[in-house]
C-alpha cells in the first residue's frame, strides 16, 4: 500500500474550503446521498440545489416518496430534465420499502439491484453515505486523475485504471475524498484548469509535463440532428387540450399540447391537422400562427412551430399519447410540462381566438 500524500493534501484542502452544499450541512443520511447524487447526474450544483431543497420539503423520506404519485414526483421534477431519472427514484422507492424495509441497501451487490442505481450511484452512495472504500468515478473524477495519473482512453477503461491506481493508496477518509475530488474538479480542474490554485498539482503527471490540456482525452462531438415539430394549442372557449406522454422514453409521463414532426414536402398546417387528426381523431380549424421556438436536448434540437387552433369536431380516441383533458392557463401548474412546452405557454398569455 502507497503511503498517499495526495490523499492527505487532498482532504486537507477540503476540510479548509469545504464548498456549503444542503446535502452536507444538514444531517448526512443515505436517502439524501442518493437524491443529490441521481440530481447532480446531467445537472450542474447551482441547478440542483433549489430543487434538492424543495424536494424534501415535499419528500422528507423514503416513505413519503413511496406513497406520492408519480405525477407528483415529476411535478417536483419539472424543468430539472432526464426525467427517467425521477421515474427510477419513485420505482426504487417503492423496491426499497417492500424488500428492505424502508433502508437503503448498505452492500454494492444489493444496492446495484435497485432501480436507476448503477456502479456510479452505488459507489457515491457506499463511498461517501458510508464511507467505504469506494470511488464514485464522475465526469470530474475523470477529469482529475486521468491528468493526475496521465492516462487516456474510453470513459470504461479510465474508471476502471483510476479505481485500481487509487485503491493502492492508504486512503482513510473516503466520504471526504471523494467529495474532494468533487469539489476539485468543479472549482480548479475545470477543461481548462486553475492549475496554481491546486492543492495536489505536485502530484500531477499531466501539469509536470504541461500537458494538461491532452487529458482527458477530448472525444469527437457530433452534430446534433435538427427536427421540425408543429404543435396545436386547440381551444374549445377558453380551455385548450393537453395530452400526456407514455412513462417511457423522452420525456416519459409529462403532459404536452398536441402534435409532431413535419414530414419531408408537408407544409407547416397540413402536418399540424394531419397530427391532430392521427394522435386525437378529431378535426380543427388553424387561427393564428405564433412565433417559431428553438430548444435543444441532449442529443436533438428542434425548432417549434406553434398555432392557436379551435375545435371543429369529432370525439378524442387517443393514438400515442395516454391521456387527454382540457386545461386554461390558470391551471398550467397543476402539471408537468417540459420546458418547450412551457415556451410556447409563455407566447400565450396575451392570445384569444
């Protein structure tokens, strides 16, 4: 066993400017661990907070989880995004109360079975809920020691060299190492690095070679396809219909105003009646053109066209989505919307047929 300086230089830079975060100023408790961490995956710390604060106002512990609905779980959820991510918490939660008795599983091989936990999520959980010894290996950890290290390669094998070159040290504190990497890789070793701020930048392969910069190895980023969606904000008097998305796939269980993709040589209005007709069996009449909207995910963008429309006639038989109702503006917050959605309601506060 390596006699671990780094770890030491390390923790001790932590204890010093320790960054005040709600999941570690209150009482640390392996529910909090979990949330914050399954939060922070794909959410950047400043986005997270008030959502971790709100939630367990709503959600104190993993019984008042397992007992809401799932549509008050996304509610809590909404604008946060990946909403997979709020579906799998509600499903562990429910998992945790009838197999474990309401406790989080304290053992990896346990804790892996669990809906949405994976070895990043077990090892947090495990590593700083209990401090084990274990890493929870994120895009910062990566970052971190594979120019500590000067090492390359895929995301697998550089998880897999850190964890083995890190478990050759004689680490002790491992809630406040892995934290400290956290907090190392948010604040100094950033893509391009503080590097003379660095509590560990002696031990550092990459900066005595002034190579930061080639580590981690940079992967070749592809271009994000573009989709042309048209949507209906079809009004019968004042109220207007919104339909709710499967619990599966993108955007799984929130509701949505109504429509599609634009097909190759179709114009913008006959896509929008051709959607309407396909996912609601009923017919419209097009009013009004709003303005277009772009909005990006992770791995698309689309640009929206939206059109206040009035109900002309037919009875709703769905085709995709699973459920309907008709909803005003005063009532838009009794749902979950993605924030497309919410664009478009922000175009609409001023509009009448």
């Amino acid at each position: 066993m390596i006699k671990n300086s780094l770890s030491k230089m390390l923790i001790d830079w932590y204890v010093k400017q320790k960054i005040s975060l709600p999941w570690r100023d209150l009482n640390p408790n392996l529910y909090r661990t979990w949330i914050s961490e399954i939060m922070l995956q794909q959410s950047q710390v400043k986005t997270v907070i008030p959502y971790f604060n709100s939630w367990f106002k709503k959600f104190p512990d993993i019984t008042s989880l397992a007992n809401a609905t799932i549509d008050e779980v996304l509610k809590s959820w909404e604008g946060l995004g990946y909403y997979r991510r709020a579906h799998y918490i509600h499903k562990a939660s429910k998992l945790i109360i009838k197999k474990h008795n309401g406790k989080i599983p304290d053992t990896y091989v346990e804790l892996i079975k669990v809906p949405g936990i994976g070895d990043y999520t077990a090892s947090a959980i495990l590593g700083i809920g209990h401090n084990l010894p274990f890493f929870a290996v994120d895009g910062n950890f990566i970052r971190v020691f594979s120019r500590v290290f000067k090492i390359k390669g895929s995301k697998s094998k550089l998880t897999k060299q850190i964890k083995k070159n890190l478990s050759q040290r004689a680490i002790i504190d491992f809630a406040s190492f892995n934290q400290a990497v956290m907090d190392l890789g948010r604040t100094i070793c950033r893509p391009i690095p503080a590097c003379s701020l660095c509590p560990i930048s002696i031990e550092c392969l990459a900066h005595k070679h002034l190579q930061t910069d080639k580590y981690p190895q940079k992967s070749i980023k592809k271009n994000k396809p573009n989709y042309n969606v048209v949507v209906g904000i079809i009004y019968k008097k004042d109220n207007f219909i919104i339909t709710q998305r499967k619990n599966e796939g993108l955007l799984g269980g929130l509701w949505e105003l109504p429509g599609g993709k634009i097909k190759k040589g179709e114009t913008r209005e006959n896509a929008l009646i051709r959607e309407i007709r396909e996912e609601l069996n009923i017919t419209i009449d097009i009013k009004k053109k709003l303005p277009e909207i772009r909005h990006e995910y992770s791995h698309f963008k689309v640009k929206i066209y939206p059109y206040i429309c009035s109900y002309n006639g037919g009875k709703v038989a769905l085709v995709g989505p699973v459920a309907w109702g008709w909803m005003n503006m005063n009532e838009v917050k009794t749902k979950s919307f993605p924030k497309a959605t919410h664009k478009v309601f922000n175009l609409m506060d001023n509009v009448s047929l």
